[in-house]
C-alpha cells in the first residue's frame, strides 16, 4: 500500500512529494516492513495542502530530497504491486519526481493498482474516500485528524483487507503457511515478491464458481459486483 503528500495539487505546476510512504503485506498478513520518508521539496507549500497534511517548509528543511531516497524507494517496492487510492494522482507525482532524476515513471518498476476505482466497482453511486471507506467497513480511523502518508497507507491496508475478505479462505496453501508461522508469527516472505496471474483455465473455473455462487445467493455474488 502506498501513499504520499505533496505540496500541492499538481506536479505539472511544480509541486513535489513531500512525504511517501509503502506499507507491505504478505499473504494479506503485514510483515512488519514499512518504507516512510519525509521530503525536502525545495520550494512552498500551498497554503491549502498545509491545512491538510500539516507539513511545512521549517519542518522539512533538514530532510532528504527526493533524489537521496530514490534507490532506496525503488528497492523497496520493485517486484511487488503497488495498491494506491486514487493512483492516477500519487503516479503522476511520482512519476514526475522519476523524471527529475531521469529516471522512467514507477509503473516500469511494479504494477499500480487503483483501490479507489475498484472501490467504485463495488459501490456504485456511493461515496467511496478513505475516511467513507473506513466507515463503511467500520475501520478505525479516528487518529486521522491530519493527512498522513504512513497513517493513510496504514488504513488502506486494513480497508483493502475488508473488500477483499471474501478471499481469505480460497486457496488451502496459504492457510497452511499462516499455520505453520504459528500463532502470533510472521509469515515467510521471499526475497522478491512476485504476482502471479491467474490462468485462462483458472479465470473459467472462477467464472463458473462465481455463476453457482450468484445462483444460490440470489445476485449477491461480491466478485460478480466488483467486476
């Protein structure tokens, strides 16, 4: 799960990242490993983003700039696929921060999903923000007085869980593997995290569990109404 503040609303104007944060899960377990860094964006911050996120200039004077941190942010998420609400805005800043280190944009590094669009595949019609995502899957958001990058990823991490519920208990080797970590232990992880898409015989015989499913639950099949 990723997240960033900025100092505005548009990097084609100027504005910079200011804070970026990754939160990791493993087998819809988090590890434990958190990538979080504040920026120097060497020049303002609207007024209004301030409000929002409660960042500023002195806060950030001493803090390293976005091409200090670059390697360190693409060894961490290479491999791995980014879940981002609202992705095409945090894209387009990271991507415009890539190009100032010359650098090609993040979706050359890992695969972006947009929670907000699926978000609306599943609610239709309905308000679908993180804080109404929060309430509407009964997540705690209550420390979120300010924006935060961290906190943000944090909360989408357990909001995604929640959508997603439905696909704890689908495949049998990944409930082995959360039994043999035992109770309360981490999950093993591989050195690089790899997607695995599902296929063509595989998406059939989910189609077809999914029609069986509709059936006897009278239409109300979740991954039919999420597309």
């Amino acid at each position: 799960m990723l997240d960033t503040e900025t100092t505005g609303l548009d990097p084609s104007d100027g504005h910079r990242v200011i804070e970026i944060a990754c939160v990791e899960l493993f087998d819809r377990r988090p590890t434990g490993r958190n990538f979080h860094r504040y920026l120097n964006p060497e020049r303002e911050i609207d007024a209004v983003a301030v409000s929002i996120h409660g960042l500023t200039v002195d806060f950030l004077a001493d803090k390293p700039r976005f091409a200090d941190i670059a390697d360190e942010f693409i060894e961490f998420v290479e491999g791995a696929e980014l879940l981002i609400h609202n992705a095409p805005f945090d894209v387009g800043f990271l991507d415009a921060e890539f190009a100032l280190v010359g650098r090609p944009g993040i979706g050359t590094v890992c695969p972006v999903t947009d929670t907000l669009a699926m978000a609306r595949e599943m609610h239709p019609g309905k308000r679908n923000s993180l804080d109404a995502l929060c309430e509407r899957y009964q997540v705690d958001n209550s420390r979120r007085a300010l924006h935060g990058a961290l906190l943000d990823a944090q909360l989408l991490a357990d909001v995604w869980l929640a959508m997603t519920r439905g696909q704890d208990t689908l495949d049998i080797s990944l409930m082995s593997r959360q039994s043999d970590a035992g109770a309360g232990g981490e999950p093993e992880r591989p050195e690089k995290l790899v997607v695995l898409r599902a296929a063509a015989d595989e998406l059939a015989a989910h189609a077809a569990m999914c029609e069986r499913i509709d059936k006897e639950s009278k239409g109300r099949c979740l991954w039919k109404q999420a597309g």
